[in-house]
C-alpha cells in the first residue's frame, strides 16, 4: 500500500499561496503522509557577500519542507523552534534537496528532522524543528 497522499483543501491553499516559498523556487517532487522531498535551484540574489549560499536561504528552505510535511495530516500548524548546522557551502546555480524525517507526530506537536544535500547526495546543512498544531490533524 502506498503512503501517497492528496492535500486536503486547506493545505493545498498554504502551498499554492506561499509566496515566500514560490520565491525561493521550492518544487515538491514526494508527498507522503510526514515525508516530503523538495528541491531548490541557488540563484545569485540568494549569496552572501562570500559568493555562497546564504544561511537564511537554507533555513527558509528547510522551513518550509517542514512545513509541507506537517501540512500532509491535514489541518493547520506552524512553527514554534528550529535550528540548523552547516555542514558544506553551496555555490551559485546548483541544485539543492530537502527530505523530511517525522521524529514525532503527535496530536499537537510534531518534530521533523529535515537533511539537505546536492545533487552527489553530500551533506549540507542538518535541519530540526517543532510544529505546532493549530488544528486537529485528521
């Protein structure tokens, strides 16, 4: 049995309406019930004056793949902590990719570990954080 999964209606309206995301360029290749597979092309305007990827842009992106696999049991949650470790730097016009890990799925909480890597699967940053449930999941 597949774990694939449809959005409900409210979920698939965060997704369509996340502006911030749409910027970043975030496209969900897996959507499964905790799981989710994103990818990001790094673009110029998303450097730090070293020529890399700036941090903020990494933790964005591992935000909102959180975000999307929080959003897969239905119902609304946001963010209430994450943090993030840099593990290599990322250099302009390369492809990045965030796959979600659900540690905790509770009725009110739920704690993704989110690992992002390039395209020869290394190890980029190492993303955790906490939803919180506004509404009870389905």
């Amino acid at each position: 049995m597949s774990n694939k999964i449809e959005l409900d209606k409210h979920s698939e309206l965060l997704l369509k309406n996340d502006a911030f995301s749409n910027w970043l360029g975030v496209k969900i290749h897996e959507l499964n019930k905790g799981h989710v597979k994103t990818s990001m092309l790094v673009r110029k305007e998303m450097l730090n004056p070293h020529g890399i990827c700036h941090g903020g842009i990494l933790f964005s992106f591992a935000d909102s793949t959180m975000a999307y696999a929080a959003h897969t049991h239905g119902g609304l949650a946001v963010s209430i902590e994450a943090n993030i470790s840099f593990c290599n730097k990322i250099a302009p016009n390369k492809t990045i990719f965030a796959t979600t890990k659900e540690i905790k799925n509770g009725k009110s909480i739920a704690t993704y570990e989110i690992t992002i890597c390039d395209e020869e699967k290394t190890t980029l940053a190492v993303f955790r954080g906490t939803m919180f449930r506004m509404e009870s999941k389905q």
